[in-house]
C-alpha cells in the first residue's frame, strides 16, 4: 500500500496545501515561484481593506491547472475553475455589515467605504517627573556609585584610594594652623562684642532696676510745698553702709542716681556712693562721691565743665553746687577727697571721681564744686532742675 494517496475531490481544499509535483510543472517553471490556486469557496473570504469597487487585489493570471498527487502515483491533474482566481468576491457595504470603529475609549469614528482605517493609536503616557540629576562625585573622575576600596601598603596594613589627597604635609600643617588661628581669633572676637554689649545694655538696665528699688527704700515724706521760715536742720548723720544718703542731679547730663553709702565694689556697683570719712551734704568740708564709668553712672562725666551745677537733695533740704575745676590725676592723689582740696578755698564742697579714660581705670577724672544755695524741700525744687526734674 503507498503512503500517499491522490486528494479526494470531496476534500476541502482550502484547508490542506497540497504538494507540488515537479513533473506537472512547466518545463521553464520552477517550485518557488508558482503560488498556490486558491478554489473560490464561498467560506474563503479575505479580509478587504476597502469596499471601495477601484479597490481589488491584483489579479492573479492563470496558470495551468493543476492537481496534486502523491511522488509515487502519477494521477492525472485535475482541472480547477481557473476563472475562480481571476478576481476575489467583492464584499461591499451591502454585503457583510461591519461594525463601526472606535476608539480607545469607546466613542465612535465616522469613515466612509472609501478610506482607510488604520488603528487608533494608544493614549500617551502620562508625563513623568524628570530625573533627578546623579550627585556631584566627591573626588574628581571615576564612578561616584562605586565604593572606595582599599589599596594594601605592605602586609598587614591598608590605606584609603585616595590617601594621597589626605596625606601630611608641610602644606597642610600651615592650613591646618591658618585655620585653627582664624577661627579662634573669629571666637576671641564674638566674645568682646558680646562684652562690649552687655557694658553698653545690660549693666544699663541692671543699674536702672536697683536704683528704683532704692527709690522705693527711701523714706522720705512729700512735704508740703509751703514757704518754710524754719531754721537750718540739725547736720544728718552717716546711715549704714549701703544705705541712700541722698539724691544727685546732674542737670546737664539729665540725670540722676540715689547715692548710697560707702565705696567698695559691693557698695557702688549699682549706685554712686559716698566717701565714709568725707562731709555729709551741706556741711562744711567736702561731700566725695565716687562712681564707676559706664552707661549707666558717671558715663559722660567728662561733660561736666566749671560752671554747671549739681543738685544734691536730702530728706529735708536742696543744695546747689557749681562746679568750679575739672582735673585728671593719677588713683594715688588721694588728696582729691581731703575737706580742703589742693587748690580750693575750704568751705561747703561737693567732689565727684570716676576712673578714666572709658573702658579703662588707670586715671581718675575728679570735679569740684562750691556750695552756691539751699533751701527746703517745702519751698519746691531747686529752678536748675525746672519743672521736669
């Protein structure tokens, strides 16, 4: 029995590709270039780009029929309705109803039989943030995502890739010490301005709120201000240390502080304070007063030239000096505060010393005055100090 068979007529031909066999091929034919017929079957429909009439595929000329058999059995070829091929069936609006094209959303295209519908192309993407630049590598060149690796320097011991930007030298010792100098002299500097401000502001405000509550220590009534034809009071004695002794005015300078007793650093360091062993005010001798100088005391001291007045004022009594010299001598001259200093004329004196020049004490800036009038706090102020004293 052979293994191959002649087609069966009955056969769908549309669905088996039969063998080709040389010896029904033309002398001047070759395999490759005859095409398979294909029957006209009613079933076997192509799919048509157009339904335009103009638009057919080429038609395909024919050749001579032929029939397929096997290599072993030569079969007569069978005859094929050539005229089949000639021209593909024609499928138009009116034949086969196709549905309508759409798009990708679904809404529908209008076209017409005689153009083309090539696919609806997809939606963008949408818009993608743009990439993030890669980091700038430390060292110059080469992969910054690729780690430092060590490099062996003998044996045992290893060194970074880039030991030689690191290493010691004479160069580096002098940056290093450049550097080190700058910013302590960058610290050294923050420091004096922070002194500086807290001498300017902060001993201003510490001075003003201890003299307010020296104000308020102070016991001395609110007289009336009658005309008072009553004799001198008695001379005051000297209150304990660190007590007010009395008020000075400095009209020039709009100032005034509470003079406290005694002059040690614990004594004067938010008030001006009294010489123990000097005169009480308006007594014969020399009322001393010393003070410090900064803002917030005998700052502008130096301001104070002969023939201004300074206002003393007591529990009971105004005194009004006027300055009559203004001297700088050394912390020694001690005489400065004697009951009759060198110079003047003995008499009811007011001195007043404060170290010099600002921001230093190695002088002492002295002003003396003489006693020039007094009257009772009853009377009213003094008309050097005027209404707003």
């Amino acid at each position: 029995m052979s293994r191959h068979r002649a087609p069966d007529p009955q056969d769908d031909e549309t669905t088996t590709f039969p063998r080709v066999v040389a010896d029904a091929l033309p002398a001047d034919a070759s395999i490759t270039s005859v095409l398979p017929i294909v029957p006209a079957d009613a079933t076997t429909v192509l799919p048509v780009v157009s339904a335009d009439a103009t638009t057919a595929l080429p038609v395909v000329r024919p050749q001579t029929p032929l029939s397929w058999s096997s290599a072993t059995e030569q079969t007569p070829p069978r005859p094929v309705d050539a005229d089949a091929t000639t021209q593909l069936p024609r499928i138009g609006g009116s034949g086969i109803a196709r549905p309508a094209p759409t798009t990708a959303t679904g809404r529908a295209v209008a076209t017409d039989e005689t153009g083309l519908l090539g696919a609806v192309p997809p939606a963008p993407p949408p818009d993608e943030a743009p990439a993030k630049p890669s980091p700038r590598p430390r060292w110059g060149g080469g992969d910054p995502q690729v780690p430092v690796k060590a490099v062996r320097a003998g044996e045992k011991n290893y060194r970074s890739a880039h030991a030689e930007y690191t290493r010691t030298t004479v160069g580096s010792v002098i940056r290093s010490t450049l550097r080190g100098t700058g910013e302590l002299m960058i610290t050294f500097g923050l420091v004096i301005l922070l002194f500086a401000a807290y001498e300017v502001w902060g001993k201003t405000a510490i001075v003003d709120a201890h003299q307010s509550e020296l104000e308020q220590g102070l016991a001395w009534d609110n007289p009336t201000v009658t005309p008072s034809t009553a004799p001198s009071p008695a001379p005051l004695a000297p209150p304990a240390a660190g007590k007010a002794v009395a008020r000075l005015y400095l009209p020039k300078l709009k100032k005034h502080w509470v003079v406290v007793q005694g002059v040690t650093q614990k004594d004067i360091r938010y008030a001006p304070g009294h010489y123990p062993n000097s005169a009480m005010p308006g007594q014969p001798g020399n009322f001393s007063v010393a003070g410090h100088r900064n803002r917030a005391t005998f700052w502008d001291l130096d301001q104070i030239k002969p023939g201004d007045r300074i206002v003393v004022e007591t529990a009971e009594m105004w005194y009004v000096y006027e300055v009559v010299k203004q001297r700088i001598v050394l912390p020694t001259a001690v005489e400065v505060v004697r009951p009759t200093p060198p110079g003047l004329t003995a008499g009811k004196l007011i001195t007043l010393t404060t170290c010099n020049p600002k921001f230093d004490n190695y002088q002492r800036l002295i002003i003396h005055g003489t006693l020039v009038s007094e009257q009772s706090r009853a009377d009213g102020q003094p008309a050097e100090l005027g209404a707003g004293a």
